[in-house]
C-alpha cells in the first residue's frame, strides 16, 4: 500500500469517528455512510490533492455536502 491509500485510510477513519460521534451511528456504520459521499470520492482524486488536508478540514467538506453547500468548497 501506498503513502497516499495510508493517508486516506487514516483520514477515513477519523472522519467515521468524528461522525460516528455526532450522528449516534457506529464506527462502521459512519464509514459506510462516509464511504458513499462525493467528499469521501474526492479523496481518491489525486487533482483535489484532498487527501493531504486535516480530518477537521474533509469533515466540515462532509458536513457542507450533507447541507448541499458545495459552493462554499469549490469558491477560489
């Protein structure tokens, strides 16, 4: 595995646990539910260079996707 497949692994699992803890939702449970959003899709995508920022940063990206506020993320 790769440097990178362990950065998104690692911001994965702290982005599951940080919405595992605001939504109730097990660890696995958040994962899954993480796992099936265009922020989670970003990470993967070595232009958005996504998986180099804080779990802080991808989850309040999260956080905006689920309000549909993905104009806040794509402003320059």
């Amino acid at each position: 595995m790769n440097k990178i497949h362990l950065c998104i692994d690692a911001l994965s699992a702290d982005v599951a646990d940080k919405l595992a803890q605001e939504s109730g939702m097990t660890i696995t449970e958040a994962l899954q539910a993480f796992m099936e959003t265009k922020t989670y899709a970003l990470l993967f995508d070595s232009n958005s260079l996504l998986y180099l920022e804080s779990a802080e940063y991808v989850f309040d990206m999260l956080q905006a996707e689920k309000r549909n506020d993905w104009e806040y993320w794509t402003e320059e």
